[in-house]
C-alpha cells in the first residue's frame, strides 16, 4: 500500500509541476514565421528594435535621455518610455489588452467604453531603457498556415510608429512563412533514450546501480531547459519550468544514487519513477518545438530536439521501468541472475532470505562451472 501511495503521489505532484508554467504569461515558443525589422525610416542611433522568439516579440531598447512614444492600433499613445528610463503603458490604450496575448483565439478584448481618444492613463511597467511586448504589427496572428502562400512566402508587412524626441519614425516588419524542421534529430534522440534504458534495465538485472543511469538524460535537459530561459529577456515571461521540471529530475537522480549507496530499497526505484515523469512532463511542454521551425532559444534548434527525444524516450521508459522494479514480487527479485561460477561479481546470486535456505545451499553439492 505505501508503493501505491507513494506512487501516485509522485506522478500527481509530477503534473502539478505543470500548472504553475501553464498559467503563466503567453511566452514566446515555437513557431513556424520568422519576422524581421527591414527598415527604420528615418534612421536613428537612439533606438534598438529585435523581434525576440522568431516574431512573438517586439523588443525596443533606447538610449538614456531618449523620450519614445509607441503608437497604438488607433495610432493613440501606447508606450511611453521616459528618457529616465521608465517604461509606462497606457491603461486607456486598446493595445494594453489586445497585446495580452499573441493569436486572435487568446485575445483578451478590451474592457467595455474604453476610449482611446482620452488622457492617457499611464502606469509603469518596467525601467531599464527596455520592454518587449506583443505586436500583432509584427508577427502571423493565426493559429492556421495562412491561405494561398507555401513556406518561404511573405505573410505579413506591418509598420510600427514611434515618436522619438518629438520626431516621427517607422518600423517597418516583415513575416515570412519558414520551412518545417527536419525531424532527424529527434528521432535519434528517440532511439538514443530507447537504448539508454535497454541499458539501464540491463544493469538492474545484473543488480548493479541503476540511478546513475538517471543523471545523464535529467542534465541534459537541465542544460537546454535553463539555455532557453536565459535566452530570453525577462519582460517576454520565460517559462520557468523549462528549466525547474528537470532541476527536479537531477536532485530526485542524485537523491536516489545517495540511497541506492545506503541500501535503500524502495527510494532508489521511486526515483526511477520521479525522474521518469519529470522527463515526459518535461519533453511534453516542449513538444511543439519538435516540428515546428523556429525554437526561442540561443541552443541550436538541433540539440534542443534531440534533448526533447531523448527525454521523452527515456522518461517513458523510466516510469515503466519503476513500475516494474516497485512492483515486482520480492522473491522475483531476489532471484539469482547469474550463475555462481561468473567471477562472483555483483549480482552473481541472490541473497538468502533467511537461515534454512542459507543451510540447505551450504550443505548441498555445488554443480560443477567451467
């Protein structure tokens, strides 16, 4: 009962990990349109623009001293950065809400009455010369592939107005539909992580270790998780369970190798499971990135993939593996799984489980071994 308990609690806390990045702020992902700034009419040194995540972001970082006003749909004012520093937003622009999430499906409507033709109504929102938001201006809106275009098209050309100090200046950004990825890497990582746990479950029928075999997998998608996170500014809400779900995995890994050390029975193999539902969980948030062109991340979209693959592959087989090792009957366990005769190595017979069984193997006649 307490296996059944334990389990089920690992796996629910598992997906619960899930909620919090769920209800969290629509952050850049995956996505299949790469959007760029072509031109910048007039030229000016005191304004940066970058479109962050392929083109789910609009990024613009301006120089100290510098005042910049970010127009609206309605051409109202929408953004105020301060030559302070300070960034403002409009309460009373339509944009405040309309920029809340990125495709029309999400998009919060704006609050009824609301007039963008009044006094604005500023509120901070951040400092630091730099915010990135939403441009519906700037990146492919829909949830479909757009209607009577093929990848490599352009999709979209919107123009973003901004005053700087007193002067009017243009953004000019293009979208274009981009070429699906290959699917090569992930189906390496796919057959990678399949024979990784082959393996791991070889070495836990020979009654060697088996929670070193967790490590690797959990790092590796420690590694990408936490590279995607700090690839990208905090104003665009990086998810933190790109980087947090697989945090877990490594401490349940390096917890389980400290028990497995101490003899431990039942923590070892419910460390197997938590890895495992860490990984499925983990590659599971990331699935999107597996097919789709563009990942924001600094990775290269390649490792990302194969680290997504792997863990999928791995943490699947992971959570059966456990399954397996929780519940198997104990005298299947203690059964012998070489002979006597291999080198007496770990695993070479099956501990006796009490003081006749001891007795009747001593006093009985060893077969002979080459």
């Amino acid at each position: 009962m307490l296996k059944i308990i334990a389990a089920g609690a690992i796996v629910a806390g598992g997906w619960l990990a899930v909620a919090p990045g769920v209800a969290l702020a629509d952050a850049a992902g995956p996505t299949d349109f790469k959007s760029e700034v072509v031109s910048i009419e007039p030229t000016t040194p005191e304004i940066d623009v970058q479109i962050i995540g392929g083109d789910s972001f609009v990024e613009l970082t301006v120089q100290p001293g510098t005042d910049v006003i970010v127009g609206g749909y309605n051409n109202e004012p929408y953004l105020w950065f301060r030559p302070d520093g300070v960034v403002l937003e409009n309460q009373n622009s339509p944009a405040t809400y309309l920029n809340e999430n990125r495709t029309t499906s999400d998009m919060s409507a704006p609050p009824a009455g609301l007039d963008p033709d009044a006094a604005p109504d500023w509120e901070q929102i951040a400092s630091g010369h730099r915010w990135a938001w939403h441009d519906h201006r700037a990146h492919w809106m829909q949830s479909t592939d757009p209607v009577g275009a093929s990848p490599g098209d352009e999709v979209l050309e919107g123009v973003i107005p901004l005053v700087v100090d007193g002067e009017d200046v243009d953004v000019t950004v293009v979208t274009r539909w981009q070429p699906g990825a290959s699917p090569i890497p992930a189906m390496i990582g796919g057959v990678v992580g399949l024979a990784w746990v082959g393996a791991a479950a070889w070495s836990s029928r020979r009654r060697w270790p088996i929670t070193p075999w967790l490590l690797p997998p959990a790092v590796l998608a420690l590694v990408v998780g936490l590279w995607q996170y700090l690839s990208l500014p905090a104003a665009t809400g990086p998810r933190s369970i790109w980087w947090m779900l697989p945090a877990i995995a490594v401490t349940c890994a390096i917890g389980g190798m400290m028990a497995e050390f101490a003899r431990a029975r039942f923590w070892p193999d419910a460390a197997v499971l938590v890895v495992g539902v860490e990984l499925v969980v983990w590659g599971w948030v990331k699935r999107d990135g597996l097919s789709a062109s563009l990942i924001p991340t600094d990775a290269p979209g390649w490792l990302d993939r194969f680290a997504v693959g792997v863990a999928l592959a791995t943490g699947v087989g992971f959570v059966a593996l456990a399954l397996w090792l929780l519940f198997l009957p104990a005298q299947l366990r203690a059964a012998p799984v070489r002979g006597a005769g291999d080198g007496g190595g770990p695993g070479a017979a099956a501990e006796p489980d009490d003081v006749s069984e001891s007795t009747a193997v001593t006093d009985s006649p060893r077969p002979a071994h080459r």
